[in-house]
C-alpha cells in the first residue's frame, strides 16, 4: 500500500445519487484487495435499507449482515447501521467512525475506498473541513425543526446575514444547525483522529443529467416494486415516525402515500423530482472539488480507465 514516497493512498469515489459508486467500488475492491466505507447520512441508519439504497435491487448481488458491517460478494462494506432513527449522530460522530476503521483496515494491509454521495461526511474526512465545536443543542433543534422553511430563513437571516447568504436555504437540516451554531453556548473541543501520511486519490463519477435522471428514476420504480411501502410501515410500527430520518429524501414522501395524503402515481413522481434536485445539488458540492478525476459513466470502458488509475497508485 506504500508508493515511493513512504504514504499510503485511501482512495474517495464520489457522484450522485445512482450513479453506480458501489458497484464499482465492488469491483476495485475485488481486484486489488479492498473493503469499502460508505459516506453516505442516510446509509448509517439501522432499518432503512431499500430507501437509501443499501439492498441492491434487482441485483444477483450475495448479500451477508454481519458485527459490525456488511458483506456484499463477499466485500466488506463498513458505515452501515450505525444508529437507529431516533439516535442523533453528526457528521463529526461519522468522520471520527471512518477514520478510525480506515486505520483499522490499512493496518490489515488491505486498501480502503470511501465511497458515496455525502460531500460533507467526505470533506470532514479528508480534512477539507473543519468540523465545528459547537456541541449540539437537542432542546434548541427540537424547536427549530417544528419552524418552517421560511421561518427558520428569517431566523438565520436575523443571527447571521453572512452564513444566510452562503447557506443552501432550502436545507432544513442546514438552517437549522447554522442557527444552533449562531446561538452556540457549549464547544465541543474532541478533535478528530485525522490519517497520517495519507494521499486521497479522488474519482467522481457523472455523465449528462439526462442519463442521471433516466437511472434515479428506474431505481425509484424498482424500489417502489421492491418493498420501500412495507419498509416504511416497519418503521411507522416501530414507533419512529416522528424521526428527522423519515423526514428525509424518499422516506417523507412515502409516509404521506401512506397517510393518504397523495396518490401512488403522484408519490413516484415527486420521489423522483427530489431525486433530480438532489442528483443537483450533490453535483454543485463535489464540482468546488478540483482533485476529482471525473469519469463518465456513458463511456466504453470507464471502469478500467479507473482501474488502471487505481494501479498507479499502489
């Protein structure tokens, strides 16, 4: 794992929601020996499986749930079920998760690949940000979560016009924690357990957006047939339906097809257009990233252009 320089290189795949990350980190990972952590805020929660894209469908995929981690064919997949949906947990609880086991796997002399669609998990990794140390506020956020958009907006607004105008203001989550942050009163001074002669070897995968969007909605229709309904009635019963989780991409929708709130056709299609702007919205993270390598997913051959990359560097 060690180039002439003495470092040991991790290697990042990222891209948009079903772009194919995992499948081809599966496949890295066969060739040369890897285990896989996956960065992705919804993947770390216990139970929800079909939505977040967890269970592969439609997939001859060998799937084995074991302490700890995933196997899929046989691949170590390290980042899933770590909390219920009830359990608070921030990207610095992810960040600190992650880089202690990609120590633990280099140290077992296998190669680590990062890989998935949350630029900010990925970027508290690598160090390309720093996290804050403002301990959370459950009291504080409880409240803030109750406002809507536009209030939470005017709030941020009124505490911090610079953070306001740099925010994503239709985030929730975000407008939320920049205000606990404005208001701050506890700091959390843990620091994170950052990699030691480490290179990040970065690939993104992406294509033309009309090829995003045909793939995101295929896999919305197959797992729509593939459970995501009786998914979501699990975690209803399990008593989770008022966690932020089921607040999010997918899950929200889904409990108001439930609720009866909306029509079976009219819940896909919304599925999917929040797909699309998110498919958006993870393209505009990763571009202010300019150690990418970018490959495109329609090209003959673009898994060995990144194979052959990966061999360069090991």
């Amino acid at each position: 794992m060690k180039n002439v320089k003495g470092t040991k290189k991790v290697f990042i795949i990222v891209g948009p929601t079903s772009s194919g990350k995992t499948s081809l980190a599966l496949d890295m990972c066969e060739k040369i020996n890897g285990e896989i952590i996956s960065a992705d805020s919804r993947q770390v929660v216990k139970y929800m499986d079909i939505g977040t894209g967890k269970v592969p469908v439609n997939s001859k995929i060998k799937i084995e749930k074991e302490y700890g981690c995933w196997k899929l064919n046989g691949i170590k997949v390290w980042g899933y079920d770590l909390v219920t949906p009830d359990q608070y947990f921030s990207g610095f609880d992810f960040a600190y998760f992650a880089l202690n086991k990609a120590r633990e796997i280099i140290d077992r002399r296998k190669n680590v690949f990062i890989v998935g669609g949350t630029g900010f998990y990925i970027d508290l990794i690598t160090g390309r940000m720093i996290p804050s140390k403002v301990k959370p506020d459950l009291e504080l956020r409880e409240v803030l979560e109750s406002m809507s958009l536009v209030e939470l907006q005017e709030k941020l607004r009124e505490i911090d016009g610079k953070e306001f105008e740099k925010i994503d203001k239709n985030n929730k989550t975000r407008l939320v924690r920049a205000i606990e942050k404005g208001l701050a009163g506890k700091v959390n001074n843990n620091s994170l357990p950052y990699l030691k002669n480490v290179d990040y070897v970065w690939f993104g995968l992406s294509s033309d957006r009309d090829l995003l969007y045909e793939k995101a909605d295929s896999w919305v229709d197959e797992i729509w047939d593939s459970g995501l309904i009786d998914e979501v009635k699990f975690l209803l019963e399990k008593g989770y339906g008022e966690s932020r989780k089921l607040g999010g991409l997918v899950y929200k929708t889904a409990v108001d097809f439930l609720s009866e709130n909306i029509s079976e056709e009219d819940t896909i299609q919304r599925i999917k257009y929040d797909i699309h702007a998110y498919i958006r919205r993870q393209q505009t993270w990763f571009k202010k990233n300019k150690e990418i390598m970018w490959v495109d997913i329609s090209q003959d051959g673009f898994k060995e252009i990144i194979y052959n990359k990966i061999k360069e560097n090991i």
